[in-house]
C-alpha cells in the first residue's frame, strides 16, 4: 500500500482529501436542513414551497458550512429563517439584519433559536409617498468578519442609492473570501420600469452594481431557471406566481 501511495502526487492527495471533505459536509449540511425542513415549527404552507425554492441545492451552491457565521439579509417572515439558524446554532452563528421585526417577535423565544441574533437595527427602511421603491438609512451591519451573507428575492425591493448603500454594508461586514449570495427574481434586460416588472430586477444590473462595490462573481446557477416564465407578469400574477424565473448568484469579497 505505501508503495502506490508514494505514487500518487502529493497535489493529487490534496484534491483527493479537498474532495472528499466537500462531500462530508455537503452530507451534514443535507443532513441538517433536512431536520430543520421537517421541523413542527414550519408551517405546512411553507413546506409546499421547498419544491420550488430547492433550499438545498440552493445553500449547497453557495457554500453555507454548519460552522459559519452567517447574515441574512430581510429575512421577512421566516421562511430561511427557520432553516438556517438551527442549522448553524451548534457550530456557527446566525444574524438577521434589516426588516427583521417579524422573527424577532415570532421565533426569538422558540426552540433552537436562542442563540438568533438580531443586528442593525438602527437602520431604517422606508418608502415616500407615490415612490417605486424603498430607500434605506444604514450606519453598517454591525458584525464583522463575516463568512457569508444571503438575501432572498430582496433586491429588488430598493432604489439605486439604497441597493449601493446596503452592498456597501454587506462588503464591510464580510471577511477576505466572504460570500454574498443574491437571488432575486429576474426583470428582462434593460426594460423600462414599469407595474409589470414592479417584483422584478435586471441580473446585469444586479452584478454590475455589486461589482462596483468591490465583489468579485464567483459562480452563478440555473437552480432556479424557469423556462415558461416569459417575464411580462408582475411575480404575483397567477400565471407565474410560485414559478417566476430567479436569478442566483455568487459573489465573493477578494481576499
């Protein structure tokens, strides 16, 4: 055995234990959100989601570890919530940051998610009367050395100044090699604005904003590439409502 041992290229060894450590955790992390997934505390109505929104694969494309301190970005009411933070209560750290007043109130007290940290709550989000879209007030998020952070169909949700004001934040919060992980719901290139595309934000725009900021686009996935989903509805209509196509991208901040 040491003979063919003393064979094998010492960088061959290295891929081979890269390898094979990226299938174990990619095992408990599968593991783990697949008991998060199937927890009391989630409602049935967000079970019948997880089809569509593939939490796993999702998660797995972006990298998330169980030892990780990880950011999510308007987290809304929950829906990732309740999958990351019991995933990494043991080993890691989950934070919340902004539109974060329905966890707070719902899940702070549960079980498994006493270890839940609410941050920047100093921030402000708001949007003036007869505005597209929310402008936001934000002095950081308030943590540092970050390993990832992750926002869910959010986006486009904010104006030009706000979405640079929060990559920004995002930026400094994460650690050298930090990742910022976007989906969002995808607008055709370069289209007006209009009530149509209201929920919907253009993926080239999306990148070229967060590279300004100073990411690097590491990957991107068709995770959630949905072919019949031509993007002339508004994403609440019942033709795609539950199927709008979503971009899904992968950023890192340069080590």
């Amino acid at each position: 055995m040491r003979k063919h041992l003393r064979r094998i290229p010492f960088v061959a060894l290295l891929l081979i234990s890269a390898s094979a450590m990226a299938d174990n955790h990619n095992t408990v992390l599968t593991e783990k959100l697949t008991q998060a997934m199937n927890s009391d505390i989630r409602t049935m109505a967000e079970k019948e989601r997880d089809d569509n929104r593939k939490p796993i694969e999702t998660l797995q494309f972006f990298g998330l570890q169980d030892s990780m301190r990880v950011v999510e970005l308007i987290p809304g009411s929950g829906w990732y919530t309740k999958l990351l933070a019991p995933v990494l209560a043991e080993k890691g750290q989950y934070y919340a940051a902004l539109g974060t007043g329905r966890i707070k109130e719902q899940l702070s007290d549960k079980p498994g998610f006493e270890n839940m940290r609410i941050v920047a709550e100093d921030a402000r989000i708001w949007r003036d009367e007869g505005a597209r879209f929310y402008s936001l007030a934000l002095q950081g998020l308030g943590v540092e050395d970050i390993d990832m952070v992750l926002t869910f169909r959010n986006y486009h949700n904010f104006d030009a100044i706000a979405r640079a004001e929060m990559n920004r934040a995002v930026f400094d919060a994460l650690k050298p090699g930090g990742i910022y992980a976007v989906v969002d719901h995808t607008a055709r290139h370069m289209e007006p604005p209009r009530d149509t595309n209201r929920r919907r934000v253009d993926p080239v725009m999306a990148i070229k904003e967060i590279l300004d900021a100073g990411f690097e686009l590491v990957d991107y996935s068709d995770i959630h590439y949905r072919e019949d989903d031509e993007l002339r509805y508004e994403v609440g209509a019942r033709s795609v409502t539950g199927n709008t196509d979503r971009f899904t991208l992968k950023f890192r901040k340069p080590r």
